[in-house]
C-alpha cells in the first residue's frame, strides 16, 4: 500500500488556532519584564494573578474557554523568551538549576534549559516540552502525597487539587492549566505526547517559560519552608526485568546498525515527511545513548504514525487530527483495538500483521509489560536508566513497518533490514497474560526440579524416618494425589501422556517431564476472548503461589541445614524441622497435583467459550478454580509459618476437591 499523507498540520482548526495564532501572539502592551519576573528570576504572581483575572469571574478550577487567557498569557510568555535569550546562559542556567531540585529530576530539566538556550535548528522545544511536563507531573504527585495519600493519575486533574492550590496558589495553578490542562487549553502535554504536533508548531517560548514556572513553584516551596526531599519522592517504576526479557527474545542488533537503518528510515513512506525532523533527532540522541531523549521523540511519531494509517485502513481521515475538547483523540488504546468504536473491526492487524501488532502490544498495553508510553509520559520511569533494548524496540517496529508497507511486497535490498523484517513476522508476544502464564509454569516445573537436591542431614544423622511409610497419613494423600490422576485424568489422555504425568507425580522425580506438553499448547495471544480474562488471571496467580511455595521450600531447607549444622537448633525447632522433612514428599504431590489441573486447563483455552456453553457454566469452572488457588495460597501462607502437620492435612482435604466438583472431569472429557 501507498504510505501515510503528510499533512500541513494534524491540528483540528480550533486547536490550531489556538495554539499557532493565538498562542504565538506578541508582547503587545507587555514590554516590562520587570514586573513579569523578579530579581531572583521567579514569576511576579500578584502581576500575573491581575492579568489573568481582571476580567474573569469564575472558578481557577473551572473547564471553561481558554483563548482569551492563552491571548493574555502568550505575550508573557514572548517577554520571557526574549528576556532569558538576551542574559549570559551561565549565570541563567545558575540561577535556576537551584530551584528546580523539589523535582524528580533536575539534571535533566537544566539539560533542556540548556538545549533551549543553545540549540536553534533542532526539535529541542518539542523535546524539552515532552520531558518538562512528565518530569513536572511526577513532581507535582510527590508534593500532593506529602499532603494526601490519593493521588490523582491524570495531570490536568492534580492540576485542580486544593492540596497543590493551598500550597502553589491559585495563580500558579492556573498557568499551568493554561499551558497543560484541559483540552480546552493548550493542552501541550496531550498534543505532544499523543504525536498531534508538527516541528515549529509549538513555540520555543512555552518551553522557557515552563521551565521558568517550575524554578518559580520552587521558590513558593523555598518560601513555605516545604522541602521535597529523595526521601519523600515515590520510588521510580522499575522495568529492567521487562527490559531483560525483551533482550532474550530480541536479537536485532540495532545500535550496531543505527545508521543502516537511519538512511533505511529517512527514505521510508510511512514517516510522515513534515515529522522527519523529530525521527533525526531521535535517532542522534540514540547514538549518544540518550536514550530517554531518543523515546521520548519515538513514541509520538510512533503513534502518528499508525493513527495515519489507522485512519487510511479504516476509512476515517476525520480521526488523524486531534479531537474537540468533546471528543477522545485517537490514540493507541484505539488504534491497537481489535474493533472500532462502531463494533467493526479494525482492518489495521490486517495490514501491519500479527507478529508487529503482538510487538506494539507487548511495548504499550499489556499490563505485565513495559507500558513504556504510559511510564514515560507520566514520569514513571527514571530518565536516566531507560533500557536502550525497549528504544530499540520503537525503532524496529518503524523500521519493520516501513519495509511492510513501503516495498510494494518486494523483499528489502538491504539484508540487516531483511533480517529484522522476518524476526518482526515472528515474533510471538512476551508479555501477554498467556505468555506469562506459560513462562511461570516451567520455571516452577524447574524450581521442583531443585527440590531433588535439597540440603539435609542424613536420616541417621538427624534421627528420623525419611521414607514415606504405608499406612501414614502422608503416604494416603500421596496416594490420593495419584489417583486423582489416574482415576478423572488417565482416561481421556494417551499412554504416553499418561505415562509422563503418572512420572510427574512421583514427589521427587524429574518435574521437566511435564515442560514438552506445557511448550507444546499452541495458544494465539493476538485478541483473546474477553471472556477469558477471569480464567487466565486465576491460572496465573495459582502458578504464582506454587512458585512462593517452592521458593519458600529451598530457603527454608537451607537455612534450617545450615542451622543444623552449626548446632543452633533447639529442641522444638529440631522436631519442626524433622516435621518439615518428612511433609516434602506430600507438599511436593499437591503442588504437582495443582501443576496438572493448570496443564489440561490451559490445554483446552482455545475452546473454553465452546466447551462452558455445552457443559458446566464458566462461573463453575471459576468456583473450582477459586478452590485450586485457595489451596496454593494457604501452603503458602503455612510454609511461612512452619505449619506442616496443616500442609498435610490440607493436601489431604484438597484432594477431596474432585469427588465435590464434577466440572473438571467434565471440561476434560468435553468433545
């Protein structure tokens, strides 16, 4: 297909009017900057409050109108512009790096400064913008918790808080709702980090003068005698771990081919040419390992991107360029949906395929993963450890796409380029709630694995029976877990299935005999029934207290061999001990037991809508399931607490389970 069409602007004509013209007026009638800014080079709020006010009566909290304040505030914020570009950048920069240390990040905030001051031919406003407002969203959460504990998720309404206007006033509020707020304002946060905004559109001087607000909100903090420490800021989001597992199934090698790719992308008839500025600049930052600078810049164009080719695929141009304050813009939740707004479906899957569409869900939606978009935008992620793995990532998608739609189905030249494309194809979702689920499962099945070396003293050593004897309460549920098998789940499945799962249930043998099964379920992960969202979540947390259960066992064996060892056990810990030792055989059959259920559960997921339409209702298979994970989370809770006579007789009630509830003999022997 023929790529996107640029277009002059993706601006609505309100929108554009009032942030190209009214927004871009000049200082008439605001020349002295005296009584814009103090000595100290803080907003004069009392001139400010005069000028917004004078002839406006209703609530600062309001969701009114905006134009005639954006045309009182733009002159202002002109005067500003030309006042800081005039002074020694030095002592500029001096002056109010100072202030913005109550923010989450002042490094970064006077590296803006910096490039504003310095930098004229650059995407250096949009980026500086993009970077200010996630950093001043998080900042201003953390001075709202010192007063309240609920803090709001959205900026334009912790920008209506009383908590910030005792602190801020009024005044300040409102400045910031007029550059940031309501749709019915500027809106710069939305319009940039949506990817609604040209180069140039915005100018450079809402960028200073945000920058000067924030030094300004500092010193009202100063003035209060409020201090925002580190010790009072929230804790960044960490997503190394989801940063890892991309790098273990992504192997594209991008930084080592950025500049193959740089010229593979500036040819590209996806891009949208008006953008192609912000594409360079994200890339120059890429090779310098900004690498938050670098994302910044690529999520946007990535999301206008596909809404141009969301609205071409789907017949809806209306939908490219931001929405009226009534409407919702288009943007990745929509675009990523598997139906449109009228209940049709989303031709766009279609057109981009399923392996790239598994990609931008894994980066943007899916709850387990990076949420990248949503982290960075809001200021949840720490600007200075942003994985160059996930800017990857952004880069292949574009890249991917582009030789998708761009090549008129012929193969790419270049084969670095080609060799991406096929892996983009591929690719199977890694953070999906299924690819989770299944990613667990083996790492318990090789977490009991570890269970056949536990460390332990000899049973001379310690004086005790380790074998299991016939007629002990633990041999029975033993037993009783086998016949669970053997009696609901030995008929309906194959001698050699039959054969590997009665292997399994022997407490101590190879739990990996159980994996090929597990691997072998082919589950697409590309729009799931909805229906199952309940299933999923419960087989998931069950497989997740088995993992506690068995990563409680090893720490426990451990540290109660080592105290064995040294001698430091007294006489009640030694009987709970020997307890402990003798419960593994029966503990390690009900996690087993659990572990079978998850594997036949999972097995027939592709027809779990079918299958409760013929037999028991879904809410009975959720009932016995809710059974199952009450049983993993009471061994849980009870290796915690050294309670292993319970964990027996628990297991032994556990398996009375499948006399009460038929369902999961039923869901196994539906057609």
């Amino acid at each position: 297909m023929e790529g996107v069409i640029s277009m002059e602007t993706y601006l609505s004509p309100s929108v554009h009017h009032l942030v190209c013209i009214v927004g871009s007026q000049e200082n008439h009638g605001v020349s002295n900057v005296d009584l814009i800014l103090d000595a100290r080079g803080f907003v004069q709020w009392t001139y400010l409050h005069k000028l917004l006010f004078e002839s406006y009566d209703g609530s600062w909290q309001e969701e009114v109108c905006f134009n005639d304040h954006v045309s009182r505030l733009a002159p202002v914020t002109k005067a500003v512009l030309d006042h800081i570009t005039q002074q020694d950048q030095a002592e500029v920069m001096e002056k109010y790096q100072e202030w913005w240390s109550w923010t989450s990040d002042a490094k970064t905030l006077a590296r803006c400064f910096e490039s504003l001051l310095t930098v004229s031919s650059s995407a250096c406003t949009e980026t500086s913008l993009l970077l200010a407002t996630a950093i001043l969203e998080r900042s201003l959460g953390n001075v709202f918790l010192l007063k309240n504990s609920n803090c709001p998720s959205l900026l334009k309404d912790l920008l209506v808080t009383d908590e910030l206007e005792k602190t801020f006033g009024e005044t300040a509020l409102f400045c910031l709702r007029i550059l940031l707020g309501p749709p019915t304002s500027l809106n710069l946060r939305n319009l940039l980090w949506h990817g609604f905004v040209n180069p140039s559109e915005i100018s450079k001087r809402y960028a200073v003068f945000l920058l000067v607000l924030v030094g300004s909100l500092g010193g009202i903090l100063e003035e209060q005698g409020i201090k925002v420490t580190s010790n009072s800021q929230r804790d960044f989001i960490d997503i190394t771990k989801q940063a890892s597992l991309v790098e273990a199934n992504f192997t594209a090698g991008v930084q080592d081919s950025i500049h193959e790719f740089e010229s593979f992308l500036l040819a590209s008839c996806v891009i949208p040419k008006n953008m192609v500025l912000f594409l360079t600049d994200a890339l120059e930052y890429f090779k310098h390992e900004r690498f938050s600078w670098s994302a910044a810049l690529l999520l946007p164009l990535l999301e206008s991107t596909l809404r141009q080719l969301y609205a071409k695929v789907n017949n809806c141009p209306e939908r490219v360029l931001t929405a009226e304050s009534a409407t919702l813009f288009t943007t990745f939740d929509e675009i990523l949906s598997n139906t449109l707004i009228d209940g049709s479906e989303n031709q766009l899957p279609f057109v981009v395929g399923e392996g790239l569409m598994e990609m931008l869900l894994d980066l943007l939606v899916y709850p387990d993963g990076p949420r990248l978009r949503d982290h960075l935008s809001h200021g949840e992620l720490d600007f200075h450890s942003i994985p160059s793995s996930l800017v990857s990532f952004i880069i292949t998608i574009l890249i991917s796409l582009s030789a998708k739609l761009c090549a008129r189905k012929k193969t790419p030249e270049n084969k670095v380029v080609r060799d991406l494309v096929v892996f983009c194809e591929s690719y199977q979702s890694v953070f999906h709630p299924f690819s989770y689920f299944i990613r667990d499962y083996i790492n318990i099945c090789e977490g009991l694995n570890s269970w056949l070396s536990l460390p332990q003293p000899s049973s001379q050593d310690l004086q005790y029976d380790k074998s299991v004897q016939n007629g002990t309460k633990e041999f029975k549920v033993i037993q009783n877990c086998k016949n669970v098998v053997i009696e609901v789940i030995g008929p309906v499945i194959d001698a050699d299935q039959r054969t590997d799962i009665l292997r399994f249930m022997e407490p101590f043998s190879d739990a990996l005999c159980i994996v090929p099964y597990c691997k072998a379920l082919e589950l697409k992960t590309l729009f799931r029934p909805k229906s199952e969202q309940h299933l999923v979540t419960i087989l998931h947390q069950i497989v997740q207290q088995c993992s506690t259960v068995s990563s409680n066992i090893c720490t426990i064996s451990s540290v109660r061999f080592d105290q064995w060892k040294t001698r430091q056990l007294r006489s009640r810990q030694r009987v709970n001990y020997i307890r402990f030792l003798q419960s593994i055989p029966c503990l390690s059959s009900g996690v087993r037991l659990v572990l079978v259920i998850l594997l036949f559960y999972t097995k027939r997921i592709n027809s779990w809508s079918d299958d409760t339409k013929k037999g028991p209702s879904a809410a009975a298979h959720i009932k016995f399931l809710k059974k199952v994970l009450q049983y993993s989370e009471n061994v849980s809770s009870l290796t915690e607490k050294n309670k292993w006579d319970e964990i027996v007789s628990l297991t032994e009630k556990f398996t009375d389970l499948f006399e009460k509830f038929s369902v999961f003999h039923e869901y196994l022997t539906a057609d």
